[in-house]
C-alpha cells in the first residue's frame, strides 16, 4: 500500500485544520468559505426521483439507462450546442473527481507519458498523473507545450480556482493544435453553468470542433448546478473512440453509478428552473462577498464564472488564511492550486445566506 501512497502529495485540506479550529472559535461560530462543498436543499423533483427508484434490488450498469443517456445526449444539445451526439458520445462516472484520479491509469498511460494542465488548477490532475506513474507538468498556454511525448491535455474552463473562462476563439485554437499533435484533450466543464461576467462555451460546441468529436471529451458534473455533491453524479462526453474502451474498463472495474441515482440525474437534466434557482442564489452571494472583500483592501482577479473569488492582498497566502481565521471566515489558500496562487486565496460562495451576511459583517 505505502508504494501507491508514497507517490501522492499530503492531502492539501488536512494543513488547514488550525486555521479551522481557530475559525471555530468565534462568539458567532464559523463561516466556511474553504472547501466549496453546496449547502442548499436538494431541488425536490430530484429527491422524488430519487425516492422513487429506490426499490432498486439488482445491479445498474456502468453505461446507465437508456433514459440517463437520452437525458445526458438531450442536455448536451440544448444546453452546449452539440450535435450529432448518439448514446456512444456518453457515458455516466462516480463524481467528476473518481474520473480525473484514475483517468491515466484507465488510458494506459505510465513512465515516459506526459500530463499537462493549467499552472493554477484542481490538485487532482497531478495526483492521477501520480496514480499512473505518469510524468505531468502545468502550463500557462497549452499550446506552448513540447507535444512529444504528451498523452493526455487537461482544459479547465471555467477555471477552478480562478473562475477564468477560455474564450471561444482560444478553445478553437487549443482543440486544432491537440487535433494537429495527436493529444487527447479532456476539457473539465463542471462550472461551465456557473458564468457570471462571461458566456463560457464548451469544446463540445461545433464552433469550436469542426462538428467533430474526434480526439476531445468534455467532462459535466451535477454538484454545483443541482447541489447533488453527495450523490456522486457526473457524466463525460465526446469521442466514442475514447468512450468505448473506458466504458469496458470501467464495467470490469465495477465503477458504477447507482440506480437511484441514475433517476435523479434524469430528473435534474430534464428541469431548468431549479438551476436558475441556485444561479440566483449564488449570483445575490458572489455580489456580497465581493463588494465585502473589496472594502476590506482585497484585489479580486477573473472569477467571471465558477463559484468561486480568487482574492489576494498581496501577500503570502497563508497570512491572509489567518486574517480571515481570526474572523472567524475560513478560505482555501492559493498554494493549495499550484505555486503561482501563493498569494491569493480562494473564497467559495457556498455558504448559506446567513453566513454570508455573517462573514460580510466581519469584514
């Protein structure tokens, strides 16, 4: 076991716990703006999907329903603009984070193959490069990147921690040169319901491919849109040559996603308002937090999308964590996303109301 978890960093989350218990001491408690974990009710057409499979005795299968990939095929065409999409462009995963940890390993790749993603990005990229023993590097413009050699290309837009959104005309650009190269792309969109100062767009969309699916995938989640983080639901889209031998590694492998849950995620596809619902919610969050962390001598930087702020007061990171703990305001320090955020902070709009008030009226 020590060969495997030897290759991994710590764990980022566990170096915050002092911050944390100082937090915690506040006359008022503590708000936590840290991990970005949603804390609003689960819409309740999801909850009566949900509830209505739960008599659900026999296994599911890995690739779902069909209603779950007409749902998923459905969603993808009116919501992203794709075309042409059959259930072969499809397939449902345990959570978008199952999916980035183990997709290297799932693609075969080992020493001498190279992963690349964004210099400030979910940690997660490297740690499935690490799983497989893959090398990895991060980039500030993939298409600077040596292509020898590189076997999987990660996109992030909007960005997580940044809320940077890719535009059309870079997407476009970005997916021709992996095309030219023959670099997978795999670009994770699981903000991409969340803009705020920007449209983001999907590589997804026949602008930006050429109507082709070829060499791109597109991974979703229904965590942040429908507040479904504790039901692990997520799916991936694109190329069926890609699709396919991951489909068959992953039945063999048992990753499943379970029936009840596959109800509700037909259910949270089909319906608008609630994801309208919770835009509004963290839109009225996103104005309070930021006009509070502007007052208080903060610099926000992007952040036009996604659920985030990416603040800074120019200063290392970890002094500013202990700004905010002695508030009692918990945040996610920059380092935790790559060198380059060692003076910001991440502060998450997933927060009730009141504890949003709370932390606005301390800063």
């Amino acid at each position: 076991m020590s060969a495997v978890s030897d290759r991994l960093p710590t764990f980022p989350w566990d170096k915050l716990e002092p911050y944390k218990k100082t937090a915690a001491t506040h006359p008022d408690g503590i708000v936590d703006l840290s991990v970005g974990t949603p804390v609003d009710p689960v819409p309740e057409l999801i909850q009566k999907a949900l509830i209505d499979a739960a008599d659900s005795p026999g296994y599911p299968t890995v690739w779902g329903t069909p209603a779950l990939r007409d749902a998923i095929t459905g969603w993808l065409e009116r919501r992203l603009g794709a075309r042409g999409l059959t259930h072969r462009h499809v397939l449902p995963v345990v959570g978008s984070k199952e999916l980035v940890a183990w997709l290297p390993t799932q693609l075969g790749l080992g020493p001498g193959d190279r992963v690349a993603y964004p210099r400030l990005a979910y940690p997660t990229y490297e740690v499935g490069a690490r799983l497989a023993r893959a090398d990895y590097e991060a980039y500030d413009d993939p298409r600077d990147l040596d292509p020898a050699g590189l076997k999987l290309l990660w996109l992030n837009s909007p960005s997580n921690p940044t809320g940077k959104v890719v535009s059309q005309r870079d997407l476009t650009d970005i997916v021709a040169w992996a095309r030219e190269h023959g670099v997978l792309l795999f670009s994770d969109e699981c903000y991409l319901e969340l803009g705020w100062e920007a449209d983001p767009v999907s590589v997804l969309h026949p602008d930006v491919n050429g109507g082709s699916y070829d060499g791109i995938v597109a991974v979703h989640s229904l965590s942040k849109r429908s507040n479904l983080a504790g039901y692990r639901a997520a799916f991936v889209a694109g190329d069926p040559a890609v699709l396919g031998p991951l489909l068959e590694i992953r039945k063999h492998g048992g990753m499943m996603t379970s029936a009840p849950t596959q109800a509700a995620v037909v259910a949270a596809l089909g319906d608008h308002a609630h994801v309208q619902v919770q835009r509004e919610r963290y839109a009225a969050r996103r104005e309070a937090l930021r006009a509070a962390l502007l007052g208080h001598g903060f610099r926000i930087e992007h952040s036009e999308a996604s659920l985030y702020l990416w603040a800074t007061r120019d200063e290392s990171c970890w002094t500013t964590v202990a700004h905010l703990a002695d508030l009692g305001i918990l945040v996610a320090p920059g380092d935790f996303y790559g060198e380059a955020g060692e003076q910001f902070v991440r502060v998450a709009l997933t927060a009730t109301d009141e504890r949003v008030r709370a932390a606005v009226g301390r800063l």
